[in-house]
C-alpha cells in the first residue's frame, strides 16, 4: 500500500497556528486526505487534495504539492478542543483507490 | 442521520476462539473498509470493497482473517483461530467513488486473553 510518512508529535500554545507534515511515495498516487481523532473515537474527515494547492475549510487549511510529493494541514487559532491524532492518508490507483493512512501525528495544545 | 454501524463494541474472547465483527456501511455507499489500530501499527488497511467485490486484502493474515460483503448491508470480519496480538481496534469505515472521504464506525475493540 501506499507508505506516508508524518511527525509523531507537535505541541503547541491554544491561539497559534501549527502545521503537520506528509510525504508520500508517488507510485499510483491519487489524492491526499486528511483525518482528525480524539482519544478513543474514530477518524473524522478534515479535508481532501486531488490537485496542487490550498483548500481551506474553516480554521482548517490543507496544501499538496505533487511535484514534491508532500502536503500539510494547517490549523488556526488553536483551541484545546484540537488536541488530537491527525492522520494523513493516502489513495493510490495501483490498488484500486484503496484508502492507506500515515501512523498519525498526535497533537497537544497547551493554554 | 446516516452512520457506520459496527456490532459489537467490545469483545474479550479466549485465545483459539472465533471472532465475527460486523458492520453496516451508510446505505449507497459503494466502498467498504476494514482497518486494525494499534499503538505500535496505526491503522492498518486489512481488507477493502467496492461495490462488494474485495479489490485490496494484501494487508490481511490470510491464515487467520477474512472478510466477506454477503449483501451490500453488511460486511463481515473474522479471526479464527484469534491470538492476542489480535488484540486491537477494528474499524470498518465505508464511502464512495473514489474516497475524498470515508465515514468510519465507532469500531469494535477486541481483546484476546
């Protein structure tokens, strides 16, 4: 399956801005989701990339840059509530568009 | 207001036993997902459906797993025979097209003693 690669952790301060990493093997690659969950809930779907470039949904912003194999959420005005496991996840057209997800970057805001 | 299904919730069974964990993806979706998270793995994609056809099962234990869509109301996971490594969240998630998103159940947490 598709491999991704993002940071295990990131800490940062309640109003702040923080952006989280993903890179990607290109081999089939189609389109760069990205999926937020609280301890012990399921994954929620933040946003999806298919094209180069930003897509902005609220205090959520995601980027994917093909030619770098690479994309990132942004996330604004951080607020507790966002402390959380941010997956990256990726669909791949050798595999039938099969949905594989990076191991996730846990997310801490602190006051 | 149209959600994943996933029976049952939690479920401790004694190694060597069978395991049946279900799901009933949002009626229309034509793609089904079954991952495993854990600490040390993330989720792990162990089978994948579109329109009940397995299309990806490369990251399921062929030994021990399978996964079925006897109807597209239901899927179907099963351990048999179950080890405690099995020991795990199962999520079933489903979707369409070409999954800009997957909706995902509250999952089945599995343990195995």
């Amino acid at each position: 399956g598709q491999s991704l690669e993002q940071p295990s952790e990131v800490t940062a301060v309640e109003g702040a801005i923080v952006q989280i990493n993903c890179t990607y093997q290109t081999s089939g690659f189609y389109g760069l989701s990205w999926y937020q969950q609280h301890d012990g809930g399921a994954p929620t779907f933040l946003s999806y990339n298919a094209l180069d470039g930003l897509e902005e949904t609220g205090r959520f912003s995601s980027f994917l840059s093909r030619s770098d194999s690479y994309g990132y959420l942004l996330l604004q005005e951080l607020q507790m509530k966002d402390s959380a496991s941010y997956f990256c996840a990726g669909s791949n057209s050798n595999s039938g568009y099969a949905l594989n997800f990076g191991k996730g970057t846990s997310l801490l805001v602190t006051p | 207001d149209a959600r994943v299904t996933q029976t049952p919730r939690h479920k401790v069974t004694e190694m060597g036993q069978e395991v049946t964990m279900r799901c009933q993806p949002i009626l229309g979706h034509n793609t089904v997902f079954w991952y495993r998270q854990t600490m040390m793995q993330g989720l792990e994609l162990l089978a994948y459906f579109r329109n009940r056809a397995p299309l990806d099962d490369s990251g399921m234990p062929k030994d021990r797993f399978s996964a079925e869509m006897p109807d597209a109301t239901l899927a179907t996971l099963k351990i048999q025979p179950s080890e405690p490594r099995d020991s795990a969240v199962y999520f079933c998630a489903s979707g369409t097209g070409m999954n800009t998103e997957a909706f995902f159940g509250q999952g089945t947490r599995l343990t195995v003693v």
